[in-house]
C-alpha cells in the first residue's frame, strides 16, 4: 500500500511538465521545493517573485470583486499596514474559480482595490484549483492537501523558510488572532 506523501509525490512529478524547473531545484540545505520557486504575474504587468522576498513572511489570498466576502480587502490592508513595515508581503490573487464572482480585466479589478484603498500588490487573474492552477497553488495543494481553497478569500501564510506556516478558510477573517498570530510568529522580532 504506497502512502499518501508517496502518492502526492507521484502526482508532483506528472506536474513537472507544467511546474517550473525551480520547484524542483534542490540545494544543501533544503529538503523540499520551496515558495520562493515561484511568481504571479502583478496586475500592473510587473513581475512579483516570491524569491525576492525570501526569508520574510508573504500572505497569498485569492480574492475576488463580486463576493460576499470582498470586504475582507479591508483587513488585508490593515496587515499591510501594520506587518508591512516589518517585511509582509500580501499578495491579492484574483481568481474566477468560485461562483464567476471575478468575471472582469484588470479595470474591473483596479476599481475594486482602489475603492478599499489596498496598497500591497495585486496579481494578474488566474486559477487556483483544477488541472489549470497557477503552479504555486498546485505546489501548495500538495504542501496542505486538506486545507485548499474552497472559495474566495483563502489565506496561506508563507514563512521566512518558504514553507507554507499556516492556511486560513475564505471565513476566517484577516485580522483573526489566529492569522495574527501565523504572521507574527514569522516577523523577524523589531
């Protein structure tokens, strides 16, 4: 009977033809593919790079125009601006996946961000689950199988090792003490 991590492994290498070479990359002193082997391509049409924030904490949530829980824009800024100067980095992902609540460009998307006043970059649009994802979701479905996006504002925390630390439910809520709590315990201390 092959176990679970085995399978998943088998399931990652199907995915090579589809995932950066990087994720694969292995170095001394890392026993698995890290966060920092991927990047999204920002709204703006600027690349961000997970690589270049390497050893600081990021937040990657997957968000959307159209939901009932697009107000949560307004907690993700409020981290921002708290852990922001103190290394965090907050990606916005948005994403069509659930319930077509993202159905526009990036006008669409701007007008939204720009009305909770968000700050932190916004990535292109893309998928987040099913055969078509962007890799790092598909990295992060084998990291955490059980803890996947099942709606709009799911929230992974990547630690300053890349690893994924902690993964939050579109109902948690940004400024939860548990997603605090995820945060801060990756902050380098003041």
């Amino acid at each position: 009977m092959t176990s679970r991590r085995a399978f998943l492994g088998l399931s990652l290498v199907g995915c090579a033809s589809v995932l950066p070479a990087a994720a694969f990359a292995q170095s001394p002193g890392m026993s698995r593919a890290t966060a920092y082997a991927f990047s999204f391509q920002g709204l703006d049409g600027k690349e961000i790079r997970l690589a270049d924030h390497a050893g600081k904490p990021i937040l990657i949530v997957n968000v959307a125009s159209l939901c009932g829980y697009t107000p949560q824009y307004t907690g993700l800024q409020q981290l921002q601006e708290r852990y922001g100067p103190r290394g965090l980095l907050i990606i916005g992902v948005p994403s069509n996946d659930f319930g077509g609540q993202e159905p526009g460009g990036a006008e669409e998307i701007n007008h939204t961000t720009h009305r909770y006043g968000v700050s932190f970059p916004i990535a292109a649009k893309v998928p987040v689950r099913g055969a078509t994802a962007h890799p790092f979701y598909r990295w992060a479905a084998i990291e955490k199988p059980f803890d996947l996006p099942r709606w709009n504002f799911h929230k992974y925390v990547v630690g300053r090792d890349g690893q994924l630390a902690g993964s939050f439910a579109t109902a948690i809520e940004p400024m939860d003490a548990r997603v605090i709590a995820a945060i801060a315990k990756e902050l380098k201390p003041d």
